[in-house]
C-alpha cells in the first residue's frame, strides 16, 4: 500500500534509534501497510494512530488505553512488544520525574575542644571534692547486695497451639462478554495472568482460577461478567476514563 505522507526523507540522519510508536511506524511501512489499515485494524481514526506512532500517548485517554493500542500495533506489524514496552515505561517515567534541586552544601564550622574540656576537668575535681567531704560520711552504710537466684522453671517455653495449613481458595469460573473495546487485566490469587488484552465488540472470553481474583476493566460500560454462572454487577466508573478494579470471592 501506498503510504506517501509516511515516507522519510533520505537525507535526513537520524539523530537517534526509533523508539515505542517510531518502532511501530517502521515496521508498519516496511511491510507497506497504509495508516487506514492499522486505524481498522484497531478500531481507531486515523489521527490517534499517527499520535500513537509519534509517542504522543496523552491524546489515546488513560494509560490501559494506550498499552493496550501497542500490544495490538506490534502484533499486528510484527514486532516483539517487549521491546515496545520497555520503550513506552521508560519515555512515561521520565516524563514524570521531579526536578532535581540541588542544595547548597552546608559550611562547616570549626570546633574546638579545648574550653568543654577544661570546664569538664573542672566540674569532675569538684564532684570529687564534694564527695570526699560531705557525702562520704552521710552515706548509710549497706549489705553488699546478693545476687538474685532464678529458678529453671522461669524459663519453660509456653506452649503454643500448632499452626494450621491454610487451605487454598475455592476455584472461580468467570465468562465475560464484551460490547465495545476494554482493557482487561484479570491475574488470580496465584499470580497467574488469565486474560491480559483487549477485549473486542462481540468477543467472549472463559477462564477459571483461585480465588480471590482481581480484575481491572478499562471501559466498564463495554463488558458484562458472569462468575459460575451468575451475573456479576460491576460497579459504575467513577472516573471520566471509565476504569474500574475489582476483587472478586465468589458471586
């Protein structure tokens, strides 16, 4: 396909590596795939492609949104999307770094010993003085004192109750059905990532894991869920993005 707004010119050198959506924009032209085929492919107007292609995130909505736009791009153009990802972390956390403040760096005073040791010799000969005069023969007269025996049975352990083995979570089966384009990010409470894409217009997905499992939705108003087989009532978003997280034990 013909792509003559996307082609680069020649001569230009390229100061440096492509990286995040330039990766996709290469790829993409190598294979000679127009901008409208990938926009389809997406379910995206052919503006947010190119911003996607020029790193400019922001104007795809929340972050899920524009991950989720990546993964997709990459498969969809052949490139590994390790490689796109670690170029979308680093440009999103160095754009959000503080600014580094400097402080000016603090001028030690010099200290000198010699007067706190002088006054200390002083109040010591004092002391010593005070003592041998006066206190010396108030002072009662004691018993050295008897060291205090402790008896063996002082020290028994309590006894404590076994531990009992925590048994794992019940099993959950979860159907989801999806109206529109959401994120997904479902990871049960062993880690495991069950779903972790896009879910698309008239797209059903099944899985099952321990409980509790959590589960993230990047358009909740596009998804309905089941869990064993019984409708699930996802909470409205109360955000403009429409992202939601749940956790869910059982029906």
């Amino acid at each position: 396909m013909n792509d003559e707004q996307d082609n680069p010119i020649a001569d230009e050198p390229r100061e440096t590596e492509p990286r995040g959506g330039e990766r996709l924009a290469e790829a993409r032209r190598a294979r000679q795939i127009s901008v409208l085929e990938v926009a389809k492919e997406l379910h995206l107007d052919e503006p947010k492609v190119r911003a996607l292609e020029r790193n400019d995130f922001d104007v795809l909505g929340a972050p899920v949104f524009a991950k989720g736009h990546l993964r997709k791009y990459a498969r969809l153009v052949g490139v590994d999307e390790t490689d796109i990802f670690a170029d979308y972390y680093a440009m999103t956390r160095s754009s959000t770094l503080p600014p580094v403040v400097v402080g000016r760096p603090r001028i030690q005073q010099e200290f000198s010993p010699g007067p706190w040791i002088a006054a200390l010799a002083v109040l010591g000969v004092a002391a010593g003085a005070y003592w041998w005069f006066v206190a010396r023969d108030d002072a009662p007269e004691t018993e050295p004192a008897q060291p205090a025996q402790i008896r063996p049975e002082q020290f028994q352990p309590e006894e404590t109750a076994p531990l009992e083995p925590v048994a794992a979570g019940p099993q959950i089966s979860l159907s989801l059905a999806f109206l529109g384009e959401c994120w997904t990010e479902i990871i049960d409470a062993d880690g495991r990532k069950l779903f972790f894409d896009m879910g698309n217009t008239g797209q059903s997905v099944s899985v099952r894991g321990t409980a509790p499992i959590s589960a993230l939705f990047g358009n909740v108003a596009n998804v309905s869920v089941e869990v064993n087989g019984e409708n699930y009532t996802l909470p409205a978003a109360r955000n403009p993005n429409g992202t939601v997280r749940v956790t869910i034990v059982q029906p």
